[in-house]
C-alpha cells in the first residue's frame, strides 16, 4: 500500500474524528483506558489543523486517510522542562482497516524525518502508563522511557497519568 503523509486540511476533520472515535471505541471493548471515549471534539481537530499540528496518511488507491497524528514543536503540558528542540506527537490513530499494515510505524518514522528536518534533537511521546502494550510497542520502534508525568486533579479532567518516551535524532 502507497501513502502520503500531508498536513491535514480543514476538510479532513470529520474523518479524523470518525478515526479517533474508532479507536476510543476499541480500546474501551477491551477495557485499555488509554483515551476516554468522546473526550476530543470536532471543533478541538478543527482548531489542531488549522495551527498546522494535524498530518493525516492517505491511501492513495483508495483516496482515504489511513490514519493521523499531530506534530507539535513544544509540550508544556505533559513536559514542562523540557528545553531541548523536539518534535512532539499526539493522537497517532490508524484506521483499523489498515491494522497489521504498519501504518503506526510509517507515521511515527515519518515525524522522526520531520522532526529532523526542523532542527530537533528528540521526537517524544507519551503514553498511559496503564497501557502496557502500547508502551512495549513504543519501544519497539525505538523510543526510550525517560519519566513519568502524574497529573494529579486533572485526572478527573480526563488527563491519566503517562510514562514519557523520547527517541534521539542526533
């Protein structure tokens, strides 16, 4: 399968949503408390792509977008000290009718190449703690555990607390 790997347009929000509300769905039937069903709103995406942060993969024979991600150049939130140029990537959702294709690994070597090319010296992510798979997966594909950020009153927020995971570009 070929894909493109473009900033998201306007457009495209519905269908990140549908994607991200896919996998919400998916990870609740087998009880992973990773994202929290509905907790991210169209106007939310809306907003993300219009600052540029969401890229969608599309399937160029079957003109879909296979999944997404957002690319971030700083993190406040889920890293505060942080100084050092990085790229961040948030909501990485694959549609599950291209599970097994390798689509999370295409997208997170393709923000390994962007971050690059923006000068960073680290791609991050972070993940639930809770989530053991998730978290065997993102070392798999190279990244290291550096931390763990608790958010303490902003769980009830739907905020869980998260293991950090960086991978040098340098």
């Amino acid at each position: 399968m070929t894909v493109d790997v473009v900033r998201a347009i306007a457009s495209d929000a519905p269908a990140i949503l549908a994607l991200r509300h896919g996998a919400e769905d998916w990870l609740a039937e087998r009880g992973i408390a990773q994202w929290r069903p509905r907790e991210v709103s169209l106007e939310q995406i809306e907003a993300q792509i219009s600052r540029g942060e969401f890229y969608v993969a599309r399937d160029q024979v079957q003109s879909r977008i296979a999944g997404a991600l957002r690319l971030i150049w700083s993190d406040p939130r889920v890293w505060p000290d942080s100084d050092e140029p990085a790229g961040y990537v948030h909501g990485l959702v694959v549609d599950r009718a291209f599970s097994g294709d390798s689509m999370g690994e295409r997208l997170l070597l393709w923000a390994r190449r962007r971050s690059v090319e923006e000068g960073a010296q680290y791609l991050r992510l972070d993940c639930v703690e809770t989530n053991v798979r998730l978290r065997r997966y993102y070392l798999d594909a190279g990244f290291t555990e550096v931390g763990r950020r608790d958010f303490g009153d902003d769980a009830d927020n739907g905020w869980f607390s998260v293991v950090l995971f960086e991978r040098a570009l340098t």
